[in-house]
C-alpha cells in the first residue's frame, strides 16, 4: 500500500488547489480495507472509477490494472446546483495522475458527468465506486445500466452502511442489501460482502464484491 511519506507528498501538492478530502484521517482504514480485499481482484483489468475524488485509491488500483479512467463528476454536478464546490478534486487528481503514470502509463482522469462519460468510446471490464453509489441519480444509474456495467465482468463497491441525509436516487444504496439485489438483477451471480470500520469504529462500510459468471 502508499506509504506513509508518499501520502504526505501527495496530500502537499492537494492542498496548493484547496481542502484535501483523501487524507488518512477520513480514508486509512478504507484504503488498507481496500488494497487488501479488491486491489489484487483488479489485475489485469480495464478498470473505470466514478467518483474518484483526489485519487488515491486510483494510486493503489494503477499498481496491478491493465488501465485505468476515473471520473470525477462532483464539481460539475455542484455547479449545477449551484452550489460552490469546497475544492477542485478533478485538479487534484490530475495532480496524482503524474505520480502514477512513473509506474502505469495507461492512466487518465476526466472531469466528466456521467452523463458526457456515457456519451464517450471508453475500454473497461472493471468498475469500482467508493462511498459515491448513493450520490448517482436516478438517470445516472439508467444510463450506467446501459452503457458501463453489461460490459463489467467485475464490479466493486465501496458502501458506507449508515443512512445519509440526502437521499439522491430512489435505491437506498447505502443498504448492502440493496446493492446486493441491484447487482444481482444485473447479472452478477457471485457476490461477496466484506465489511471493515474506520479507526475511531464509528464509520461501517461494506466492500461489495459482484463477479459476472462467464462460464455459462
């Protein structure tokens, strides 16, 4: 995993564009969770990430896929709202994508919708999302149901298991269950559920591991 001087590298040249979201504070245990349970599942593969943030779980994912595209929508969608963003994570991340490129060249990062994303040719047979499915809405996850996830033959989730606030689609996504059954109506036959916490026990999450079978 990242060690610990390369995160603070990376968290300096963050904080040049703004307010840093992908510190150890707020992404250690996830991140360890993560590396651990699905990072050797990704080898290989053509992964794609929505809601990528600053972009250190993509560090982590570059080491072992074939390529790599993560997507970061949130400022746009803000925007759109409205609302100012707190930070430029889609900067930041372009900030992180140099590192990685010293050891996976293959690697991209577009401040995109997922709406203009669908539009787009792009290759991947993996997709993963952490702490953002509950974000989608409703027509982001029709057009992810048409465009992104027939073509997966791996999806991993990331899933805070506590109920939020703000409820941006009608699946109640941060319910592993609902996950669970979402996928599974996709497809997705093989599913496994690792569940992990944050240091201080008061964040739960769910690693959702959904595997297409293909030996049909």
């Amino acid at each position: 995993m990242i060690d610990t001087k390369k995160w603070e590298e990376l968290i300096r040249e963050w904080e040049t564009i703004g307010p840093c979201y992908q510190i150890p504070r707020r992404s250690h245990n996830r991140l360890v969770h993560f590396c651990e349970y699905c990072v050797p599942l990704l080898a290989g593969k053509d992964v794609i990430e929505i809601g990528c943030n600053a972009g250190v779980f993509a560090y982590e994912i570059a080491k072992v896929a074939k390529s790599y595209i993560g997507v970061e929508p949130a400022n746009k969608a803000r925007q759109k709202k409205k609302e100012k963003p707190k930070t430029d994570y889609f900067q930041q991340a372009l900030l992180t994508k140099k590192h990685i490129q010293e050891f996976n060249p293959n690697v991209d990062f577009v401040h995109d919708t997922i709406c203009e994303f669908c539009k787009k040719p792009f290759a991947g047979n993996a997709f993963v999302a952490c702490f953002a499915l509950y974000h989608f809405l409703n027509d982001e996850i029709a057009l992810l149901k048409e465009h992104v996830w027939p073509k997966c033959d791996i999806v991993i989730i990331q899933n805070r298991v506590q109920d939020r606030p703000k409820h941006h689609n009608s699946y109640k996504f941060y319910k592993t269950a609902r996950v669970v059954k979402f996928f599974k109506s996709l497809g997705f036959e093989d599913i496994a559920i690792v569940s992990g916490q944050s240091e201080d026990k008061r964040q739960k999450f769910d690693e959702v591991i959904c595997h297409r079978l293909t030996h049909k």
